[in-house]
C-alpha cells in the first residue's frame, strides 16, 4: 500500500520538514557522486555501526574521524539507494507537515532527531555485534508516524495498491494504515530474532526494529512536546 497524500491541511508553512528532505536528497546526490570504494568508506564512517558503537559505549576508542556517537545522527541523512530515499521521503512530505504543525518547528526539529536517535538505539540494543552499517531516515519518520496517529486517528489517507499495470486507489484512516505498519515492522523484527534470513540488520536488509523503536517512541515524545496543544502563529516556532 503506498500512500498518496492525506485530508489533513496545515496553518502553516513546514519549514522543517522541507529542509529536512532538502538535506536527505542533497546528502543522497553527494553518495550517489562517490565512487564505489569512497562510498563504502563514507558509509561505514557516517553510518551506525552496531559492533563500533558497542565498543565505543565500552570506552574503546576507535580513533575515527566522526565519533561513533554523532553517526546516531549523520546516519540519518544517508540511504542505501533511490528507492530507499524515495520511500521515506514520500512518508515523510504526506505526515511531517501535520506533526510540524503541533509542535512548533524547533519543537518539532528537536523530535525528530531525537526519534532517530532512539530509534537507531534500538536496532542496535537487538544486534549489537552486527558489522553492517545501518542508516536511513526511517526510524526518525517512523516516530512522525507515532506521533501523528495519536494526533491525528481519523484523517483520510489516500493510497493505491500497485498490482501490475492496475493501481486500485483506497481510503482509510490513518489508524488503520500507519497501525497496520507499525504491526508489520513489529512482526518482522521479532521473526528476525529467531530466524537467520534477510529480515532485519543482521544479514543485511531492512532494520525494522529502528522502525518499530521509532514509531513507539515518536508516541512518547509527541505528547511530550505538546503534540496536542494548539499553537498560534505566532508561536509556530517554539
């Protein structure tokens, strides 16, 4: 099911959020420049590395450029291809406005870093001696989607299911599309811990426990931040 847009205007403009897709795709044009062996380089250095960040909370030092710490945050410029970037980019332009638009944009620039921090701290907590570097913005926009379906259960989401050469369209809440996600990025990362296949950062993959720790932790901050007062414009900043 691929989302299209939602029924939910904003009253203001989402600086944030644009720059922050502003900055996903340009980090992306930059991977995309690099040739093979610098990219590899490049990823391993601003990517989370579970095995690297388990030594350096150790205290080993690992005497590299970018402290392992900061890839909690450099990693989620990064993605792994075109169709990794456009994914979460399109999650994130249909619900960060909305999001944005409750928290106020410092507010809601300090959430989503934090979600994705946290969620990366989660994905690690589960593979913890994995060398494979995990980067990507979707533990942030996953704890948008947190947030979002505890603000906002009822708005429309329009989307199409692409079947071959048909793309039948639907509408549904929110609670049940971003529900169902959540149930399914849940589902995979607990089959990833009993079974050895491509599900999951071990082997390589998609990291749906950085999902998962995101959306739940997006519905913490949220509320937190004051995800349910209503701002004037005035205040859209803070």
């Amino acid at each position: 099911m691929v989302p299209i847009r939602d029924n939910n205007p904003t009253k203001i403009t989402p600086y944030v959020t644009y720059g922050l897709i502003a900055a996903n795709v340009l980090a992306f044009l930059y991977e995309a420049n690099l040739p093979p062996q610098a990219l590899n380089g490049f990823l391993r250095l601003a990517a989370v590395v579970p095995r690297e960040l388990t030594l350096s909370f150790a205290g080993v030092s690992l005497h590299q450029p970018v402290p392992e710490w900061a890839t909690l945050i450099t990693s989620q410029f990064l993605h792994g291809g075109f169709l990794h970037l456009a994914g979460n980019m399109l999650f994130f332009w249909i619900f960060g406005n909305n999001v944005e638009d409750k928290l106020g944009h410092a507010k809601y620039l300090l959430f989503y870093l934090s979600c994705g921090v946290l969620a990366s701290l989660t994905q690690w907590f589960f593979a913890q001696d994995s060398s494979i570097p995990s980067l990507g913005a979707s533990g942030a926009i996953a704890g948008v989607l947190g947030a979002y379906i505890l603000r906002f259960p009822n708005a429309e989401v329009l989307g199409i299911v692409p079947l071959g050469f048909f793309f039948p369209s639907f509408r549904v809440p929110a609670y049940f599309f971003l529900g169902f996600w959540f149930l399914e990025q849940a589902f995979y990362g607990l089959a990833s811990l009993q079974t050895r296949t491509n599900i999951g950062m071990e082997s390589g993959g998609i990291a749906y426990w950085a999902h998962a720790g995101g959306f739940i932790f997006g519905a913490i901050l949220g509320p937190l931040l004051g995800l349910f007062n209503d701002k004037s414009k005035e205040e859209a900043w803070y």
